[in-house]
C-alpha cells in the first residue's frame, strides 16, 4: 500500500481585517479533520494570536481567508460580507 503524503503546514501571519474589531474578536481558532501526520489522518485544532506568526495546514489557511462578516443592508435587503481576517504569508 502507498504511503499517503503528509498535509504540507505553512507559516502566516494573522491579522484582523478590521483594526478597530481587534478587541471584540472572540477567541481565534481554526481547525478540522484529514491533517495527515506521518501517514495517519488526525484531527487538528489550533488557538491562536493575532499579529504573530504560525505554523499551520496548509488547508486551514483558505480556511481562515474565507471567514467572514454577513451584514444584510436593512434598505435593500442585500448580505455584503467582510473578510474578518487578512493573511500573510511568512
């Protein structure tokens, strides 16, 4: 039987998309299941700061790029979604 390939981890940087929000985050998380480690499928979760740097699966950063804010408009009716997070790539 093949060996199933390791979940390549990358290092970011996250940083709140809203400066002003920082203080009302609620606890930063990201996580899920399928992280292979040494061949076995584990389930991973990880907390994390804001404005410093981390290791993780590659996965769970569009994870994190793809959170966001839904605010309907009250006068049209129309959801916009704001990014909560902005990533960079270390």
């Amino acid at each position: 039987m093949a060996k199933i390939i390791d979940t390549k981890y990358v290092s970011v940087i996250v940083e709140s998309a809203n400066p002003e929000a920082k203080d009302n985050m609620p606890v930063n998380f990201v996580g899920g299941n399928n992280v292979i480690i040494d061949g076995v499928k584990e389930i991973k979760h990880y907390k994390f700061q804001l404005g410093k740097e981390i290791s993780i699966p590659e996965p769970f950063v569009k994870q994190l790029e793809d959170r966001h804010y839904v605010v309907g408009d009250a006068k049209t009716g129309e959801a916009r979604k704001i990014p909560i997070y902005r990533i960079t790539r270390v």
